[in-house]
C-alpha cells in the first residue's frame, strides 16, 4: 500500500506563469494558460512524477493586490492556505514584471510558517538573463532563488530535483494482509465520518487494531470482519462556508485528495440536517476522476425520522446534484443510534466485487456482439461504423478496450448505450465503467513500426 500523496501548492501572483509551470511539470495541458490576469478561476490538480518520486501538484488562482491594500483577503488567504494544508510551497515571482509590494508581503508572511518553501524566479530563459534580472529578487532577504522558465524550460530539471528533496520521506509500505479493502470515509467537518469508523469498530466480533504513521492528519484502522479484512481511512473534514475563507476551502479539500489516492472506495458522507452542499458534489467529483469505487452514505437520518417530506427531498435533491453517479449505492444511517449502519459492510463487499472483477475476453466479445446486433452503429463519413473486438485492459475500476474503425465516430448516446450493455450484461451495476475506443488501423500501423 502506498503512503500518503505529499501535496505541493503553486501560489503567486496573477500572471506571473503559475499554470504554465503547472503544466510543464504535470506534462498535461490542463491548467487554462491565458495572459488575461485571474483566468485561472479554480484551483486545478494532478500527480507528478520525478524520478520515482511522487506528489499531488495543485495550481491556485492567483494573489490579488488590486484594491490598495495589498494584504487584503486573497493574499492572506491564498498564502495561509497553502501553508496550512500544503507539504511543500512553490512561490512563483516574475523575473519580467520585477519585485512588487505583494511579493515582499507575502514572503514576509510565509516566514512564520513551518514549512518548505522554494522561492521560484520565473521568466528567465537563459543564463545571460540571470544576472540582470535576478539581483533584484536578493532584497527578499530568502535563500536559495530557483532560476526557471516555466516557458521555455530553462532551469526546469534543477528545480525539479531541488524540490523531490523536499518532499517528506516515503513511509515504508504496509504489510496488509492480502486483498485487504481500503475503504476511505470522506466529507464535511461535523457529518460524522470519525463517529461512523467509531460506530463500526465498536460492533461486536470485530477485531481493531491500529495503523499508526500511514496518514497525515487522518487515522487508519486495520479492521477484520467475517473472514475480510479493512482497512479505513478516517480523512480529515472539508471546511465549512461561513468557517473560514472561500480559497482556504479550496485548499481543505487536499487531504481528501491524498486518500482517495490511497483507497478503493470512498464513502462519502452527507448531512441530512444540512442536505447535499457545493463541497459534498466536489468531492464526490474528485472520487471519479480517480476511478474509484463509490458508496454515499447519508449520515444523522434519526434527524429526519419523523419527515418522510424532507427525507424524499434530500434523496430527490441527491439524484439531481450528482446524476453522474447513479450507480453508486445510497444508504440512510445514524452514526449516533446505530440505525443502518450494518448494511454498510455488505455493500461494501458487493461493491468491491464488481469493481475488482475480470472478465474472460470471449465473453466479452459474445456481449458486444449481441449490443451492435440489437442497435446497429451508426453511419460516420458515409460509413457504417463497425467493432471487431473488445478486451479488458484493468480492474478498480473495470476498464474495457473496443476497437473500431473509426473511435471518433462514435457518438456520446450510443458509448453510453454500449456503457449500459456492458453494465448490464457484466453485473457491474454498483461501480465506474471506463469503456475506450480504439482504432484498429492505428493498433495495425503501431505494430508495424509506422
């Protein structure tokens, strides 16, 4: 099992190259790289890997100083979020643009903090240019300066081994009893995730012990329960609106992050006195970008006993928020009473059935087969599209290859047709189903060297 992600937030100011360096460093193109300042609205994430080392890269919106004081909200916010939930920081300055007021405040700032910071110099592209345009930058008083061009790549693998060196020493791997089930509790402050994990290791016949130095900021219990074992990943909350500012929310959310690298399936849990927020359908957003498994669980339904109004309400409001998982199992519980709190291990078990599931290749081709034979494809470029084949590439979750004449031909309503015939025709009715269309001229030009 591996460790905890550590995390490496990019804060700065706007325009000074954050999302460029971002997609440099995680090869990608998924940070919005525009010159308008503040185009980055949202923060955006990916894991990187350098050397056989890896962390989560999280690129923010940019500090803000317009507004006269230059210490107002984003800058404080953006800088003490990222010393609070980061591992490591990347302050971003731009050789071009000069020092501003901005970067002496927020160095300043990020002086109290205890945590690890490299002080990055962007928009140098060679080492004619440092010189000039570096000295300036020394009256920060900080040591050592990183040379970069997010741009051009100048200085890039320095800063790249300079800040592996950073990163927190890698736990040695657990030694989990085999196909232990990682099953990660995720949410909100105050819905119940640590009295849940408490409710369910306090069961009778359930045998607890702790896992200690795996986590950070959460709690991992090793569980055995009827013949499986579990391991639960107890994260720490998502901060609440009204707790804290907008882009320390933002940040909180990390550390639900590193568990879901570290899981099988999240179980998500709602509040059904609060209903389903922003933060809960992000979350749950997060939990399919990394192809997990997926159990919500809506906790303090005692609260709502006595409504039958508001409990269909809060089971309406849920479908409507997050259409995207209508495989995921749903269920009512009470951490507090003990109410439905039982059905949990065994969805559990079904769920981490199907989502470990392999399938034998002729089955699989005999099940497309009878899909094309009741709804033919339809005609692209003149063309009848046609599949020859389909194999499993992986589990967790079960991922499937078709190969077509033309994989840009088929359309979003008849993937998702072939999605639910898999679904259905699979039993994989409870998890994430990734089907990928391939070309299979292409596989024929690849395998000839072309």
């Amino acid at each position: 099992m591996s460790s905890p992600a550590a995390i490496v937030a990019l804060i700065g100011r706007p325009n000074v190259g954050k999302s460029t360096l971002f997609n440099r460093m995680t090869r990608s193109r998924k940070a919005i790289v525009d010159p308008t300042p503040g185009v980055t609205r949202d923060r955006h994430y990916d894991r990187v890997e350098w050397k056989e080392r890896s962390f989560i890269l999280v690129d923010t919106g940019g500090i803000d100083e317009r507004g006269g004081d230059v210490m107002a909200g984003s800058i404080r916010s953006q800088a003490l979020a990222a010393a609070e939930e980061a591992d490591v920081i990347l302050l971003l300055l731009d050789a071009k643009q000069g020092l501003v007021p901005a970067d002496y405040e927020v160095v300043e700032l990020l002086r109290r903090v205890q945590k690890k910071i490299l002080y990055v110099v962007n928009k140098i592209d060679g080492p004619e240019q440092e010189q000039e345009l570096l000295l300036p930058f020394y009256e920060l008083g900080v040591e050592p300066l990183w040379v970069v061009s997010a741009e051009h790549n100048y200085g890039f693998a320095t800063l790249m081994d300079g800040l592996v060196e950073q990163l927190p020493a890698e736990a040695a791997p657990l030694h989990l009893p085999d196909q232990t089930v990682r099953v990660a509790f995720l949410g909100r402050p105050n819905v119940g995730k640590s009295s849940m994990i408490n409710r369910i290791i306090g069961a009778e016949r359930m045998v607890v012990s702790p896992v200690s130095g795996t986590t950070r900021d959460s709690v991992d219990t090793l569980l055995s329960h009827k013949d499986r074992h579990y391991l639960l990943i107890d994260t720490a909350g998502i901060r609440r609106k009204g707790k804290t500012t907008e882009k320390l929310e933002k940040f909180s959310i990390l550390k639900a992050l590193s568990a879901l690298e570290r899981c099988d399936i999240a179980v998500v849990m709602l509040d059904a006195e609060e209903g389903l927020t922003e933060q809960d359908t992000k979350i749950i957003g997060y939990t399919q970008e990394q192809g997990r498994a997926l159990i919500l669980l809506v906790n303090k339904w005692d609260l709502v006993a006595d409504d039958r109004k508001r409990q269909q309400q809060i089971l309406e409001e849920i479908g409507r928020a997050v259409p995207f998982v209508g495989f995921a199992p749903l269920l009512t519980v009470s951490a507090l009473s003990g109410y439905g709190f039982k059905r949990l291990f065994p969805v559990i078990g079904a769920v981490y059935r199907q989502f470990t599931a392999t399938f034998p290749t002729a089955a699989l081709n005999r099940l497309l087969t009878d899909a094309v034979a009741h709804h033919s494809p339809p005609i692209y470029k003149n063309k009848r599209l046609k599949f020859y084949y389909t194999t499993q590439l992986s589990s967790r979750p079960p991922t499937f290859v078709v190969m077509s004449n033309s994989s840009k031909g088929v359309h979003f309503s008849y993937q998702r047709y072939l999605v639910n015939r898999y679904r259905e025709g699979l039993g994989l009715d409870r998890v994430p189903l990734r089907l990928i269309f391939k070309d299979k001229a292409q596989q024929r030009d690849r395998r000839r060297g072309r």
